[in-house]
C-alpha cells in the first residue's frame, strides 16, 4: 500500500520551498504533510542537486518526539534515488523534508514515495521466541507470598549508585516489600515511592543491626560500604541473620569506606555486578552467583525530541554546537576539564546540568578566565529534556563505573566524549559515535575538532541500550534473581524486537 506520492494531491505545508511538478529546495526551507500508515514501511526520493552541497534532511514526528531521521546528499545534477526503511509507522505522524540554515544552493525532489512493507509474520516469530520482561514482571506480580527485602544505603549522596536502585525499584513487582533503610539522609526517599516501598531512617550502625535482625528478611542487599559489610558478616557469623545476603557491585574504585578493597567474601550468597568485567577475582562467592545485572534505563523517557523552545528559553546561540553534561558537580567528575576543553573550541558551547559541592568555585572560574561559552542550569528533574537539547554528549571524570548519564545519552541518539574510566572502554568504545578522550587536551581538542561536525544522530547508540540496558530486562533479572531464580533467560522489551534500520 503506498503511503504517500508525491504524483497525487498532497496537502503540503511549505517554508521557503517551491511547489509544482517538483520541489525546488532552497537553504532553511522544508515541506511537511501528515501521514497515516502502519508497520514497516520504505521512503524513497528521487533529486538532484541543482547547486550547491545537494544536503537534504528527513524527518518523522510524533508530536514533538522524533521517531526517525535521514540526512542524505545529491552529490550529481543527474536524477538519483535514494530509498531506506522505516519502522512500525503510526497514524497522523508528521513527515518532513528540509534544509538547514548552514546548508547552501539548491535541490530539486521529483518524486517522493514512502510505501507500506509490514512484516508482522517475523515480528510475532520474534515475539513467540522471547519471553517479555513485562512477562515475567507480571509472574512476579501474580506471585501470591510475599518477599521482604532490605537494602542498606550507607551514604547521604545521591550518586550513580542510588539512581541505579531508584530505576529499579520503580518497577517493584507487589510480591515484593522493600524496606530501604539509611544510615544518613539520602534524596532517595524522595525519588521513589510506592505502597510495598518503606523508608526508614537508622541513623546508627546498632540500630541497623537491631533492625536487621528483629525483621527477619528474606534478603538483604547492600553496596559500596565495608563498613557495613563488616556489620552484616559478623551478624552472620553469630548466627543472627538466617537472611539471603545479596551485595551490589559497583566499580573497583578504592576509599576509605570502600568494600572494594577487600578481594575475598565471607557470608555473601550473591554479588550483582554491574558490568561483567567485574569482581572476577573476588573469592568466597561461587562464580555462578555474580550475577551481572546492569544499569537500567528507561528508554521510553529518554529519546531525542525537538527542543527548540527550551533552547531559546536558555538564550543559547542558534549557530554553536551544543555539548552536554550531567553530573554530580564534584571532584571526581573533572568538570573544569570538560570547561578547558570546550572554551577552544569556537564553534562550542557547553551546557552544565547538575548542582554539588563545586557548583560555586566552577562557575569562579569561568568567571576569573572571562570563558563565555559555558553554561550552568543547575539540578534538574527533567533531565530527558536537556538529552534533546544537546548535540553532543561530554563525560570528563576521573572515575566511574558504567555512567547512567552516557546510557541516558546514548538512548537519545547523542555521540559520546568520555575519559577512560571505569567500564566504559570495554563496553561501548567500539561503538561508532563513542570517542574515548585521552585526557591531554590538545590530543582531546583535535578528537572533538573532527569528529563533532558529523551527523549527531546515532541511532546504533540507542538500538545498543535498548537491547542491554533497558529497564525492564534489568528489573526482572534483579528481583528474579533475589528469588533464586535462573534468570539467565532470554529476554527482551517489547521495543527491542522491533526492526533495526533508521528507526529512533
């Protein structure tokens, strides 16, 4: 079924562009019209370049979500055809054509063409071949005994540790009661709830043990502290706690208070690393209980959208290159770095989202160094939105174990700048889009200089991470995997069998 011809009467909406028995395009001009379709579905252009770099740009919104885009070049002044598929098409989306304001001369489109292709053969075979992670989430929910967990956090910080948890435990099956339980204030309590979730203040290493052993868990999980993995092993050792214990394995970074220092594990039944590089020496654990259960990220939050109203409400220059951060603003994020960097670059500008203990002295230092091109908007909720702003996506810490905020960027299509830190050489330097900075800043200005006035829509980025870190796989693997169960199953979200190809 055709779609959409462009030899039959369209309804065209038009800025700056010609329209007769073909379209002649000139620089900053589109058309755009609403479609209706469904399934899989190839568009096809048939131009030339009259003058000029013969650069076009395709686009299909739903709303203000941008489902798919297409940059291609006529590179002759003879006829040519360029044809690509597009995915799982949905009623009264916009589709659009058009021309930026850097490109130049101009482009005649004689026939534009998008024809329905549905393959709902081989999506069901897909379908019927994978369990869903909603699924098993939904086993877990029907389960009708009732599992008590507690999860120590030992810190006031809300860092990468506590996002992690907070994303999983959004998707808490009702089977389960969760008692968080904080030796400090943490602005956890304030970022989930729910009627199974229960915040309680400890306070105090004795009223933790108090609590631990008066409650009687099924399972109690912990991460980072040594000090409390110190506190629950003696519980353990003076038979006190008949509770599974379960530890959360974040980075091999090493502080004072860091369990990480210790490579051997007394009464710990599972480790939950979050990258499968890690804590392979760790002994007194069976190698069949490091369970690698990754960052999870909702990936239907975070996708690329338009974003030019937040754009001018920010008085951003229209005609620089966006780099984005979003951090803590602390010392092991190197942000000053990020600021020397993109400060030689004229073309930049850096957008800061986040607040912490550096907020003051980094934005004394753009000041004292009169650096204009830096911008900080402080914490902010709606963090998805800024993702969308950025045209890139900078990470210049000096350690990490695997970021959310790359894997939140990677969702949004961005391309990546990152130090070598933690895991993310080994997961996704590979990737196309991911440039590895070396932390010499006339090496890393010449990296950035050449790569970032490329086409800053990865699409392979975000397929990667809704296949391995979607947050529904990562839910039902951890709160199966308290229960004991094998969760080595194949599974995946309802997004990941979709068709790979342009789709965003």
């Amino acid at each position: 079924m055709r779609i959409l011809d462009t030899q039959r009467k369209i309804n065209w909406k038009s800025h700056g562009a010609s329209i007769s028995d073909s379209i002649i395009m000139h620089a900053n001009s589109s058309i755009s019209t609403r479609i209706t379709g469904a399934g899989k579905s190839r568009v096809k252009l048939v131009g030339r370049k009259l003058s000029g770099d013969g650069e076009v740009n395709i686009r299909i919104k739903n709303g203000e979500e941008i489902i798919f885009y297409k940059k291609i070049n006529f590179t002759t002044k003879a006829y040519s055809e360029h044809s690509f598929p597009i995915e799982n098409l949905k009623n009264l989306e916009v589709f659009e054509v058009f021309r930026t304001k850097q490109t130049f001369g101009r482009v005649e489109i004689a026939r534009i063409t998008i024809e329905d292709e549905r393959e709902n053969n081989l999506i069901k075979k897909n379908l019927k071949k994978k369990r869903s992670d909603r699924y098993m989430l939904d086993l877990l929910d029907n389960n009708v005994s009732k599992t008590n967990i507690a999860i120590v956090v030992p810190y006031s910080i809300y860092g990468g540790a506590e996002v992690y948890l907070k994303n999983i435990l959004e998707c808490t099956p009702s089977s389960f009661i969760v008692d968080i339980l904080y030796l400090y204030k943490n602005n956890l309590e304030y970022k989930i709830s729910g009627k199974n979730i229960n915040h309680k203040l400890i306070n105090s290493q004795d009223r933790l043990s108090a609590t631990l052993v008066g409650n009687n868990y099924d399972s109690i999980i912990y991460y980072n502290s040594l000090n409390v993995y110190n506190l629950i092993s003696k519980l353990k050792s003076m038979f006190k706690l008949n509770s599974k214990i379960i530890e959360i394995y974040h980075s091999d970074f090493l502080w004072k208070d860091a369990v990480a220092k210790l490579r051997t594990r007394k009464y710990i039944d599972y480790i939950f690393r979050i990258d499968e590089n890690l804590a392979e020496d760790i002994t007194g654990v069976d190698c069949d209980n490091k369970i690698f259960i990754p960052v999870g990220i909702d990936t239907k939050r975070f996708v690329r959208k338009e974003a030019n109203e937040l754009r001018a409400s920010l008085s951003l220059p229209e005609d620089k290159h966006i780099f984005g951060i979003v951090a803590r603003l602390s010392p092991e994020k190197n942000i000053q770095y990020a600021i020397d960097l993109i400060k030689n670059i004229e073309d930049g500008h850096l957008v800061i989202v986040g607040q912490g203990p550096l907020d003051n002295a980094l934005k004394k230092y753009i000041e004292q160094n009169n650096i204009t091109n830096v911008s900080f908007v402080g914490y902010r909720q709606d963090v998805e939105n800024y993702y969308s702003l950025f045209d890139s996506f900078i990470l210049t810490s000096s350690y990490e174990g695997m970021p959310i905020s790359i894997l939140e960027a990677m969702s949004c299509c961005l391309p990546i700048y990152s130090t070598d830190v933690g895991e993310i050489s080994k997961n996704i330097s590979k990737l196309d889009g991911v440039n590895i900075l070396s932390g010499i800043i006339n090496d890393d200005l010449n990296i950035i200089k050449t790569n970032f006035i490329k086409d800053n829509y990865f699409r392979n980025l975000r397929s990667f991470v809704v296949e391995n870190y979607n947050i529904d796989t990562v839910s039902s693997k951890f709160f199966l995997s308290i229960l004991g169960v094998n969760s080595r199953y194949v599974a995946r979200s309802d997004e990941s069998v979709k068709f790979s190809g342009e789709y965003i």
